[in-house]
C-alpha cells in the first residue's frame, strides 16, 4: 500500500502501476537530460535540437503526469464510491439479516411459548389424571380393604366353624355322624334316589349306613362309613405305638364289616369301607399296604370321598344296563306293534293310490268328454243358416235350414 497526498493506492491495482511506470520513465528522463546537458558542450547544435525534443518529451511527460493524476484522481473516486457503495450494502445486508435475525428469533419465542403452552397443559391434563387414577385406586383400595374385612369376618367365623368342626369330630359318635352325612351326600349325587336305601337293615339284624341296589350279579352292595381319627391324629403327632394303635383300628373296622355286611345270598360277595378323610386314606395307602391287601383278602374295599364318587359312577353304569336289559322286552314288544302299524300304514297306502288311480282315470274321461262338447260349441258359434251335416257321432240330430224368404 502506498499513500500519497492522503490517499491510499495498493500496488496491486494496475492503474497505479501505470502510475509508478510514468514516474519512473519521467526520472529517466531527466537523466538523460542531464546527461545530454553534459554533452552539449561538445557539440551545441546538436545540444539545442536535443534539448527541444527534450522539452518536447517533458511537455509530453508532464502531460502524461497531469493525466496519470487525474487517473488516480478518478480510480480514488471510485474506490471511495465503491467502498460507500460496498458500506451501504453492507449496511442494508446487515439490516436484511438483522430483521431476518429478529424474525426467526420471534418466531422461535412464538414456537417456544406455544410448545411450553401444550406441555403445560399435558402436564395438567397427567396431572389431572394422575389425580383421577389416583382417586379411583384409593376408592378400589378401599373396596378392597372392605372385602379384606369381609374375609376377615369370614375366616374369623370360619375358624369358629373349624373350632366345632374340631369339637364334633372328637367326639366318636358325633364323627360316625359326620362320616355318614358325607357319605350320604356323594351317594345322592351319584346315583338316583331309587338305587339305594340309607341305614338299611338287614335279615341279621344289622344297619348299613347305605345299601346299594345292583343287580345279580354282584347283587346289592354295603356301603359302611368309618372314621379312625383319633389313631391317625396320634400317627401323625408321632407318638409312640401310634403306628400298632392305627393297624389295629383299621383291622377292626375292616373284619366288622366283613362279618355283618357280606351276607351269601342277600349281598354282594363284597362290601365298602367309606373313610371321610382323604388325608387318612392317603395315609392307609402309602405307609400301611399289608391292611390295604387285608381288606381285599377279607372282601372289604376301602374307598375315599375321591375314590367313593368314582366307584359310585361305575355302579351308575350297572344300573344303567341293567335297567336297559330289564326294558329288553317291552321295547321289542314295542317294535313289534310298531312294525304292525307300518303294515297297516302301507296296506290302507296301497288302497289309497288305487282310488287315486281311479280317480285319475274318471279325471281323464272327464277330460275327454269336456273336449268334445267344446269342440261342439265352436261349431254351434259359427252357425251360417244352412244346412248342416250331421256330426258322425251325433245320432238324432235334426239337419237346419235357413227360412224362406
């Protein structure tokens, strides 16, 4: 950069280049004048004619000076128009990217403001919700605890009931009862009321708490309620002799039954022992195999409630087929009057299709006879006054002939 009389030129504008090249060649110039000066006094003739076209050169250095200052007069205006023209767009860009500045940033307020309105109110609306939800869980809870203070009441009477529950079966009477009215309860759900008899007596004089009515065979079953709790209970609470008092209790039960409930020609060659207790039968099953097959030997079956309802079913079956085989004849007499009234049925059939037969034929001459006095009809219609031959087959028609006129 270059400053002269307080303006700036750069080196790399060509104008002032031209600019700098004009100096230089105007003190060169002067140079060669001083040189031609120093010349002169050899030769003045030739000194005058050089120094008139050295005036010449500098009128036309001068001139050339003069043009090359108004050149860099005209290039600084320029510069300086064009540095306020580059300013005021500057400028105006400015403004333009300001006021698009401020717009976008309105714009993002607008957008921010709006987005943190709709989170505000989601956030009520959860809010709100999660209030509602709230409510409703704690009115659940609350209905809850009020079917918890139910089942409390429920358990609470519940243990009162087990209390007795525990109380009657102490006693060995009342949980003969017990035994009995369970075994009931599975009979007369199993079985239709007419297929057995509860505390049936029989021709010994013994009471059976359910006697089933098979047929023979087998023949009528004894059904016995038995309930040996007091030896299971010390079985289980493991005192000793528990497991000889247990066998024994059973042993007994098991030849009671075999002795009053299995009577030769009055019952089956067999009979049932009911325990109440599938924790007792359990037991009887999985540590006492030897009274299990005791009671096979001795014609005893023992039974649970689980066991009890399927044997139950098995004898509904019997019953079922017996009572099938027992209805044998009155259905094949049944069948016989049925096929006597099919017979009768396709007899009075055939009587039928032969009046209908009848019928149609009478239709048909019927028919026929309809045709002919048609076809009569028409020739009566078309009657012309003359004389008319007589039909073939009409005798006694008189022939018709037209009046004189």
């Amino acid at each position: 950069m270059i400053r002269i009389a307080g303006h700036t030129f750069s080196l790399e504008d060509p104008v002032v280049l031209i600019g700098l090249g004009g100096a230089v060649g105007f003190v060169l110039i002067c140079l060669l004048l001083l040189l031609s000066i120093r010349a002169s006094r050899k030769a003045a003739d030739p000194l005058i004619y050089q120094l008139d076209q050295m005036g010449r050169t500098i009128d036309g250095l001068y001139r050339g000076q003069e043009q090359l200052s108004g050149g860099l007069t005209t290039v600084s205006n320029a510069q300086a128009s064009g540095q306020a023209q580059v300013l005021q767009a500057m400028e105006t860009r400015l403004a333009a990217v300001q006021s698009q500045m401020n717009d976008r940033l309105h714009e993002n307020a607008m957008k921010s403001a709006r987005a943190l309105s709709e989170m505000q109110e989601k956030m009520n609306e959860q809010l709100r919700g999660g209030s509602e939800k709230t409510t409703k869980s704690l009115t659940e809870l609350q209905e809850r605890l009020a079917v918890i203070d139910k089942a409390q009441e429920n358990i609470t009477r519940l243990s009162g009931d087990v209390l007795s529950l525990q109380d009657i079966l102490s006693n060995k009477q009342t949980r003969g009862a017990f035994g009995e009215i369970q075994l009931n309860d599975i009979v007369g759900k199993a079985l239709p009321s007419d297929s057995f008899s509860l505390q049936a007596v029989l021709s010994n004089g013994k009471r059976a708490d359910c006697l089933i009515h098979l047929p023979n065979p087998p023949g009528p079953i004894v059904i016995d309620a038995k309930f040996p709790l007091e030896a299971y209970e010390k079985l289980r609470a493991g005192e000793p002799g528990a497991a000889q008092l247990f066998k024994t209790s059973v042993r007994a039960h098991i030849k009671a039954i075999s002795e009053r409930y299995i009577i030769e020609g009055e019952t089956a060659d067999g009979a049932l022992m009911f325990l109440p207790s599938e924790a007792v039968y359990a037991e009887l099953h999985a540590n006492f195999g030897e009274l299990v097959r005791e009671g096979f030997a001795a014609r005893v079956w023992v039974v649970s409630p689980t066991t009890c309802m399927a044997t139950l079913n098995t004898m509904r079956a019997i019953l079922k087929d017996a009572r099938m085989r027992e209805q044998a004849g009155a259905i094949r007499n049944m069948l016989k009057l049925l096929h006597r009234d099919v017979e009768l049925v396709s007899e009075r059939v055939g009587k039928l299709q032969t009046h209908f037969g009848q019928a149609r034929a009478d239709l048909e001459g019927i028919g026929t006879a309809a045709e002919r006095a048609g076809k009569r009809a028409a020739r009566l219609d078309n009657f012309d006054f003359e004389e008319l031959a007589p039909d073939e087959g009409a005798q006694g028609l008189v022939g018709l002939k037209r009046p004189a006129e």
